[in-house]
C-alpha cells in the first residue's frame, strides 16, 4: 500500500488540547466513570426560545437552500444594526461576512493575507488554535507573554518591542480565552496609537465573549481608536452570547478588500453557513438580550465560587473579567508526588487529576502558559461545588 504523504504544514499543527481533553472525558464517561468536564467552553444553558423558533420557522418555510457565500442580506443586515448599537461603528454589506463558525473567520483572515514567513503577534496566553492556524497559513507566530501578575493585559510597549518590518497582523482577544482577562478601555487606547505608529501592522480582534463580562462593559478597537477601523478585521459570532455552539454560527466585519479576498477564499471551502442556522442569527441579533443580564449574574456567581475555592487551595488565580473560564497556577504542586508519578507539568497535573478524580481540565502549556491550566465554570453550580471538592481532595493529597 502506499504511504500517505502530509503536507508539513499539517505535521507541524498540534491537535486542539481542548478537544482532545474533552474526548477523554467522554471516553472515561462511556466507561462507566463519573466525569465532571471543566474542559469545554460551552455554555450549558438552552439557546433561547425565540431563536429556536425562528429556526423552525426557516425549515417550515422552505428556508434549506443555497445563500450567498458571505450570508443572507437580512442576516448581514441584522450582523450591521450590532456593530451600530453595540459599538456605534457602521459597515456597509460587503465589508460583513458571516460563516461557519467563527474559527473560519480567522483561517480565511490568515489564508488570504499571509505570505511565506510573515509574522503574526499573539499575546499569551492565547486561544489554542491560533498559532496553529498561523502556521497553517505560512506565517510565523511571535507570543508575548503576559503576567498574571499585571491580570494577564498586554501592554503596548510589549507589544511594539517585537514589531518588526515582517509583522503583518496583531490578535486581541478580550474577554480573553483562556484567562477571563479584559482589556480596559484606556489599555486599548495605548494599544491603538501604538499601532498608529506602524501602519503595515493589522488588527485581528476576537470579540466573541464581549458579551460576558462582568465589570467595566467590552468596547472593541476601532470604536476607540477610530483610524484603526481600515485594517481591522472584528471577529464574532453567535457560540457564547446566546449559548449556539453547535449551530455553527460566525460573523466579522472588516475593510472591503480583504473581505472580498476572504469571501472567495470560503467560496471555494465552506460556501454559506447553514441557511436555517442563520435565520436563527437574525433572531438572535435582532431578538430581546434581557436573558443575557440573568445569564451574566449566573456566570458572575459561578466564577466567584471556583475563584474562592481554587485560591482557599493554594492555586493562585488571578480574578477575571469576563468570559466563564479561571486560569490559575498549579506551579506550588508541581514535583509533587500524586497517585501516578510525579507531577512534573501541567499536563502531568490535568491528567492525573482527570483519572484519579474524573475532574476535566485543560493543560496552561496549550494555551502558551507552562503552569497554569483552564477550568471553565460553563456548567450548574452542583457540578462546579463537586469539581471543587474533588480538587481539593487531590491537592491535599498530594506526596
């Protein structure tokens, strides 16, 4: 038989650690094992009624069919009155695109801009796929690390020291996935007239979790830094504000040229998104937000328990501002002995802990921070008091 060939830049991407925690979980679960997943960023209420309706609406009414590529006009229209009332920026139809999830957004981002060997900044700790979408794309990821310490902002000054002639885009992602962190207003002013500086470097701002947070309200960059809004790409989407994960729902907007550049390039992949999934979208933009302000109370309760809980336990933990993930420090147990070795990673950490305790957590190092690890709190509260307990447990425990 003949040996299958992979291209490089497929060997030289790491499978998604999140999911592949996930899958472990599941796999223990099936085999009878009482699994808490703290692993996954999903929220665990239903979406909402009226969004709900709205789809079946779309099935009974024929709605099944081909759409545009970049989405339907009531939808792109509905993505535009967000951006207006969210953050009093306006974009004409063909600087909006909507897709498959909001991952897409960012590989068509890449795919259609980077060359060989271009250069793109991502702060750390960061999503777990986009050094490797970067990678996949030709270009080159150059993490900066942030401080737990300083409540894991960057800063600007740390972000202009690796600039170079090469840079060609810069990621935001606030509230920030793994971290919880928000960047502040002023901080993001700093970063934008940092960034009016260097005119070749554009701006990748993932705003999907602008919805939870739980303090100073999210703004994204172009509505403070207005001459940033031609080489900034918004990516968004409907996963975490109305609990649609598996409805496959992204959206962006950005300048016309390179949505044209993106929008071909998912003529050629994707196609559209679902036609029933976005007649869910317009509901969903369009439709009451009320449930969101219980949603963010809900959230707030659970991230101040496992916050409590993981700090009284001697894993520091700074406190986040938004989304619905904790990322403390497991650095005080690491070299410690616990039931199947040492403990000498992080990943060490999260392993022996799901096997011993069937308590799912997601590795620091996947998320470019050695020592740390990520529990979302995207699930009831009893399941949360138990993790806690759990964990405790397996810390006290520990040689």
């Amino acid at each position: 038989m003949t040996s299958l060939i992979l291209s490089p830049r497929l060997e030289a991407m790491a499978p998604s650690a999140t999911m592949a925690v996930t899958q472990k979980a599941r796999d223990l679960k099936a085999q009878g094992r009482d699994v808490i997943a703290l692993s996954v960023g999903e929220p665990d209420f239903d979406t909402p009624a009226h969004i709900r309706e709205a789809a079946k609406r779309a099935i009974d009414e024929g709605e099944t069919r081909y759409t545009a590529v970049d989405g339907t006009t009531a939808l792109k229209a509905a993505i535009a009155r967000k951006f207006s009332r969210d953050h009093g920026l306006d974009y004409a139809d063909d600087a909006i695109m909507a897709t498959s999830g909001g991952k897409f957004l960012i590989f068509a981002a890449m795919l259609a801009t980077l060359r060989e060997g271009d250069e793109v900044i991502i702060p750390a700790p960061y999503w777990v796929s986009y050094p490797d979408i970067v990678r996949l794309a030709g270009g080159v990821p150059v993490i900066v690390e942030t401080k737990a310490s300083e409540g894991f902002v960057p800063s600007a000054e740390a972000l202009e020291a690796v600039i170079t002639e090469k840079t060609r885009w810069l990621f935001l992602n606030s509230p920030n996935n793994p971290t919880g962190a928000v960047i502040p207003k002023a901080r993001l002013a700093e970063i934008g007239e940092m960034l009016l500086r260097h005119p070749h470097v554009w701006v990748l701002t993932d705003d999907i979790y602008e919805h939870l947070s739980y303090g100073e309200a999210v703004t994204t960059l172009p509505a403070v830094v207005p001459a940033l809004k031609e080489r900034t790409l918004i990516v968004n989407g409907a996963s975490k504000a109305y609990a649609m994960t598996g409805w496959r729902l992204g959206f962006g907007a950005g300048p016309v040229p390179l949505m044209a550049a993106m929008r071909k390039l998912a003529g050629q992949a994707t196609s559209n998104p679902s036609s029933v999934t976005q007649a869910a979208g317009v509901a969903a933009l369009n439709g009451d937000h009320g449930f969101l302000d219980e949603w963010r109370s809900v959230f707030q309760a659970r991230r101040d328990l496992v916050f409590s809980k993981l700090n009284d336990m001697g894993l520091d933990c700074p406190t986040p501002g938004g989304a619905f993930y904790v990322f403390p420090s497991c650095k005080s147990v690491l070299g410690r002995q616990g039931p199947g070795g040492e403990i000498g990673t992080d990943g060490d950490f999260c392993l022996q802990l799901l096997e011993e305790t069937g308590v799912a957590a997601v590795p620091g190092t996947a998320f470019g921070a050695p020592g740390h690890f990520r529990v979302s709190y995207a699930t009831d509260t009893a399941a949360l008091e138990t993790s806690m307990d759990r964990l405790a447990q397996f810390v006290t425990g520990l040689g």
